[in-house]
C-alpha cells in the first residue's frame, strides 16, 4: 500500500465510523447472504460480534499507518480464527463482503481510488492473517 492508500482508507472508515453500527449489519446480512454456509459459525445474537468487528477495524485501519503495530493484533485475530472455523477461502468471501459494505455506506466517497486503497488493505491483511496460520504448509519439519 502506498501512504496516499494508507490516508484514503483512513479517511473513509471515519466516514463510515458514525454509522459503524448500521454498516455492521449491512456487513452480516451481506455476508450471510452471499455465504449462508458460514451462519452457523457465528452466534444467534450478532450485537456483540457486531461492535467487536467495528472496534478491531478501527485499531487495524489506525495502525496501517505503523504496520508493526498491528502485526501481533493480526496475528493472535488469525489464531482465534482458526478455532472459529474459518478456512482460507472464506477470507474473499468477507472482503468482498466488506468492501461492499463500504461501498453502500460511503455513497459518493466510494472512488476507483478508494476501491483500490481498500482492496489493497483488506489483501494485505487477510494475505497476512492467512499466512501466519496456514503458511509454509509444506515445511519439512
Ligand atoms: C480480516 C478479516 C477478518 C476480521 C478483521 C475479523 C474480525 C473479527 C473479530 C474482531 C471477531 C470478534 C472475536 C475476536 O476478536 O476474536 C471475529 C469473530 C469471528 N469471525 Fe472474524 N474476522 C475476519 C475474517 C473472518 C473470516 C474469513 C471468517 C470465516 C467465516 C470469520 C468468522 C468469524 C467467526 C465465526 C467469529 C466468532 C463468532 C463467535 O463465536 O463469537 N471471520 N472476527
């Protein structure tokens, strides 16, 4: 990500910040909708998942401007993820999901530059939540 793609995902997630509670809901029935296998792994009463979600986007969207900061918080979320059953492809299903959700809420402010600063964002950090759980399969030892 280049750091004028770092300040246009910042500057948008704090447009959608006053409504995180509503694109939290666009974001499950997005999700749900378009990946109805994935339903049962989440809990009946989405209200706490829903403020979690919006609460970890805003520290990873704060730290992308200090990546270190966010590894170990990317790295301990991979390893929970694991445990919740989440596999590999369902990591595109969620960023489609979200960029979406991005999409809707942001109306206007939802530029081919911001689509690609996004993109490019939510790429790097699923590549990177992917690999530290799943990666170097092929490792001899
Ligand atoms: C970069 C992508 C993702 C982010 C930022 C994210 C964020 C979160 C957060 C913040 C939580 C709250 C619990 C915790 O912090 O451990 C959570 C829970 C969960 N996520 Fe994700 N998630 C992502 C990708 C996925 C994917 C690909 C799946 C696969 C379907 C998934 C399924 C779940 C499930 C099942 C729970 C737990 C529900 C529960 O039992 O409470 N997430 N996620």
């Amino acid at each position: 990500m280049t750091p004028d793609q770092v300040n246009l995902v910042q500057q948008s997630f704090a447009k959608v910040a006053p409504i995180s509670e509503i694109a939290a809901v666009l974001f499950y029935d997005r999700l749900f909708e378009t990946a109805p296998q994935v339903r049962s792994m989440f809990p009946a009463d989405m209200t706490e998942q829903r403020r979690k979600l919006m609460a970890t986007l805003a520290v990873v969207v704060n730290g992308l401007s200090n990546l270190e900061s966010i590894l170990r918080v990317a790295s301990a979320l991979a390893t929970r993820h694991v445990a919740y059953g989440a596999k590999p492809e369902h990591y595109p299903v969620v960023g489609a999901a979200l960029l979406w959700t991005l999409e809707k809420g942001l109306g206007d402010g939802w530029t081919p530059d911001v689509a690609a600063a996004w993109t490019a964002a939510y790429g790097m950090l699923s590549g990177f939540m992917i690999s530290q759980v799943y990666g170097r399969p092929q490792a001899a030892e």
